[in-house]
C-alpha cells in the first residue's frame, strides 16, 4: 500500500508548482510529506484525510494501484468544467480557513503619487459571506493645499494562496478602475500589520497609473466605525500620527518581512 500510495501522492502532486507549497497550504511538515513520497511512510488517518480534501479527491482512490489512480484521475478531469469558462472560480477565496483569520477592519496605508511625500490612509473591511471573504475600501481626505474632499469607495475579494493574501477591488463610482493588491502575512502569529504592494489608478493627474508599498495597520475591534474613518486622510510622512513601523516600510528603511 505505501508504494501505490507515494505513485499516486507523486503523480498528483505534479499538477501543483511545487512540494513546498503544497505543505504550506495543507500545514503538514515537510520532512513527513517527502516520507509519504518516498514510500518510506503512511499518514495517519486525520492528515490521509487533509491530503484528499486538499487534492479533492477520494481517500480510497489515493490507496489504489496506480493505474487505478492515473485513469480514474484523468476521467475526473475530463468530466470537469474547464476552469478557463471562469477562471475567477478557482482563484477566490483559495485557502478560506487560513483566510478567515484576517477578517476585521484594517487602516491602509501607502505612498499617494497625486500628493508626493504623503501618505494615504483609508479603511478596508474584510467580512465572510457565502463562502467568500468580501472587502469594502474606503479613502477619502484633503489633499495638503485643503483642496475638496475626495471621496473613493472599492468593492471586491480576497483570496489567499502560498502564503499571501490577494485583493482584487473595483470602483463602482466616477469613471470606474481596478485595484489590486498582494499583502505578505510576515509572522502567522502576527496580525497587526500587514505588508505588500498595491496596484491602482492615482487620483489626479489624469488617472495615471501607479504602483506602491501597502501597509494595512488591524483596527482593534473597540474603536468604533466613526472614528476609524475619521483617521482616513493624506497626511505627510513625518506627521506625528503615522506610526513609525508604517513609516519606516512606506519609505524602504525595513524590508517585506522586516521585524515588527
């Protein structure tokens, strides 16, 4: 059974970028995985189970010869719908149980090109429905000269996969634009910030496009609806509200997975 097993752990885990990721996403320990390729050990019932719910396949199939295993394999994959008709569906949510950790309310941050040497701080909100992990973003603030308030609202998904998070947003509102952006969870252990890079369309001038560091700050859940939007804003690097751990990535004094 441990050499049907490994043929088939191996035969499958090639439709997949690589071993490593594969462990990271099931959580199972990498030595232990490459004994179950190897033929040098079984998994318990309880990570036996983890492996076909993440492969989405029968327990019984991965224990069968290996022919067995290859033909039932392709019929299945013949008989699916090809991801190609929506290739959204297999992108979000991806990984929901690790998602779900980082549901909440956050403070973003990042360098706004329409006002240089200031930072843009909006709110996002991250909430469950239907299976799906939904953000709303809102920014909104004057710019330094006290121009009219701008206003910006995004909806979209998140998703995670090997390890990041993925956000895809649309603004319904004006001419309408795309947002994404890829945040780096540094410590499993920490999630007050999150860091990464976004990608959008810059408020003026001309909606040009841009690219820059992110930083989402956790809003702890006491501080109310009204006061976190009250913080939205541009302000200038140096003002004494921007926390000096958003600063220092913002302006590349500490690096993607720096210490907190």
């Amino acid at each position: 059974m441990n050499e049907n097993f490994a043929k088939n752990l191996r035969h499958i885990c090639a439709e997949r970028v690589s071993t490593a990721q594969i462990c990271r996403e099931i959580g199972i320990n990498p030595q232990q995985f490459n004994r179950y390729l190897s033929g040098a050990g079984m998994p318990s019932a309880h990570n036996l189970r983890r492996i076909a719910l993440y492969f989405d396949v029968m327990e019984h199939l991965l224990l069968s010869d290996n022919a067995t295993f290859v033909a039932a394999r392709g019929h299945l994959n013949r008989n699916r719908p090809s991801v190609h008709k929506d290739p959204f569906a297999n992108a979000f949510p991806g990984d929901l149980a690790r998602l779900r950790h980082y549901a909440g309310a956050y403070h973003i941050h990042f360098l706004t090109p329409s006002w240089p040497d200031h930072i843009m701080i909006g709110a996002t909100f991250i909430d469950e429905e239907n299976g799906q992990m939904n953000t709303r973003t809102i920014e909104r603030g004057r710019g330094p000269s006290q121009e009219r308030l701008q206003r910006t609202r995004y909806d979209g998904r998140c998703s995670f996969h090997g390890s990041r998070i993925f956000v895809v947003e649309f603004e319904s509102e004006q001419e309408g634009s795309i947002t994404e952006t890829v945040l780096y969870p540094a410590h499993r252990q920490q999630r007050t910030y999150l860091r990464g890079m976004t990608l959008g369309l810059a408020w003026r001038p001309r909606r040009m496009p841009y690219s820059s560091r992110a930083i989402w700050k956790k809003i702890e859940s006491r501080v109310s609806l009204r006061s976190a939007l009250e913080k939205c804003g541009i302000y200038p690097v140096n003002h004494a509200s921007i926390d000096p751990t958003i600063r220092n990535f913002l302006l590349e004094k500490t690096g993607m997975a720096g210490e907190e």
